[in-house]
C-alpha cells in the first residue's frame, strides 16, 4: 500500500520510506526521532484515507 500511494523515498527531515523497500523507514540525513515519527503518521493518514486500513506500527532499533 506504502508504495502503491508512491511513497517511496518520500522524506521528512532526515527520515525517509526506503527506495527499495517501502516496509522500511531510513535515516538518511541526521534524522531527529520527531521525524521519524512524522513520516510514520504522514504514511498512517495516507493509507487509511486511501484503503480504510489502520496500519500498526512495528519498530526496531538498531543501534550501535
């Protein structure tokens, strides 16, 4: 569905949804965790506008 909207790549601050796979969400540029957590809404709204369907939220941290 992510990328059925074309929402891959999309960015907000230094976080984005992968180019290669839109399940994944990157930080490419010094992502705060508030923009991780913006494009993560920005992607709930659309899918549930578009589909109806409410996404859950699945996270992993993968540190140092």
């Amino acid at each position: 569905m992510i990328e059925q909207l074309g929402l891959k790549g999309h960015a907000v601050g230094g976080a984005r949804v992968s180019p290669m796979h839109a399940n994944f969400i990157e930080n490419f540029a010094g992502a705060k965790a508030s923009d991780v957590l913006a494009l993560v809404d920005l992607i709930s709204e659309r899918v549930r506008e578009a589909s109806g369907v409410k996404l859950e939220l699945e996270m992993r941290i993968v540190g140092e």
